[in-house]
C-alpha cells in the first residue's frame, strides 16, 4: 500500500509540476548580461508544437530596445523544458554616456554608443512550475548594423575602453527571465 501511495504522490507532483497546455500566454521580466532586449518586459504566446513567439522592450546601456523573440521548446510536457531559439531587436543608442575612471577622477570621458540591429541566436532552459516560469538563457549577438562606440570628449583609457565593448550592442548573453502563464 505504501508503494502505491508513493506513485500516487509522484504522479500528482508531476502533473502539477507539468505545464499546463491551457496556458498559453506569459509574461516575463528578463535581466542578465547582454540580453538582447535589455532589462526588459516580454509578452509571449504559445503559438502550438512547442513554438512559442514573443515580443518585447526595455533598456540597457545601448539605448532603449525593442525586438520579436521566436523560440522552439522541445519538452513541452515536461516541467524542465529545453529551447533554440532567436532574437532580433533593434537598439536606440545611448548619446552622452559618462564614465569615471576609478583610478583619477581626471580620467573622464563622455561616449556615444550607438544603437543599431543586432540578431542573437540562443539557447535556454525553461522550468515552469504551476503558473510560474524561469527561463535560464546563453546565446550570442551578431550585430547586424550599427553597434559602435565613439569617444565624444574626455581622455580615454584601456580600461573604459573595454567596459564600453562588454557593454555595447551584441556579444556573449548569460541572463534569466521569470515570469507568470495564464
């Protein structure tokens, strides 16, 4: 009897941890390094077969951003749920941006960074537990025009430099997005 109970328990935690395929809409808030839409607030819909296709906007040191994300879930019965997906955004730039380097206050410079459309390839883990949904995301940006960075005024040095290419459009993305389904 106490098997039977505990397959019982197993079975009802994991239909409860399952997605549910009544819910096909989320909405997500996304942060982490080189996000291709910023810190961001995604809406997404489930549009059948695990392909899921979203749209978002927020902002980043690259100037406000907006952009379509279309993902292909491989698990969808499952509360662990692997992805390929891709992001195609569109960056505003950034005019202005001031940096103070923290080894003289002499060494400041102003940058423009400016903004441009990047397509970012990715990957990811979603875990969805009743409503609730984590996505766990790695990828990379291409940027497809635009991107740079120019030095407006100020002294430049080594290190503002490479702060501001870690920090302009496209590179490596390591981020999270939660968010809720209904």
């Amino acid at each position: 009897m106490t098997r039977i109970s505990s397959l019982v328990s197993i079975l009802f935690v994991s239909s409860v941890l399952a997605q549910d395929p009544a819910l096909r809409q989320e909405i997500c808030v996304n942060a982490g390094w080189s996000h291709p839409l910023g810190t961001s607030l995604e809406y997404a819909a489930d549009l059948g077969d695990g392909h899921v296709l979203g749209v978002g906007a927020g902002f980043s040191l690259a100037g406000g951003m907006f952009g379509l994300d279309a993902r292909r879930y491989f698990q969808t019965d499952r509360p662990a749920n692997p992805y390929l997906g891709v992001v195609v955004s569109k960056a505003t730039g950034l005019d202005g941006f001031l940096v103070v380097s923290e080894k003289e206050t002499s060494d400041t410079a102003v940058y423009d960074i400016e903004g441009g459309l990047m397509v970012a390839p990715r990957l990811g883990l979603r875990i969805s537990v009743a409503r609730l949904r984590l996505h766990f995301n790695g990828g990379y940006g291409f940027v497809l025009s635009g991107g740079g960075v120019t030095q407006v005024s100020g002294k430049d040095n080594a290190g503002t430099r490479k702060f501001l290419d870690m920090v302009s459009l496209g590179g490596p993305e390591f981020s999270a997005s939660g968010g809720i389904a209904f």
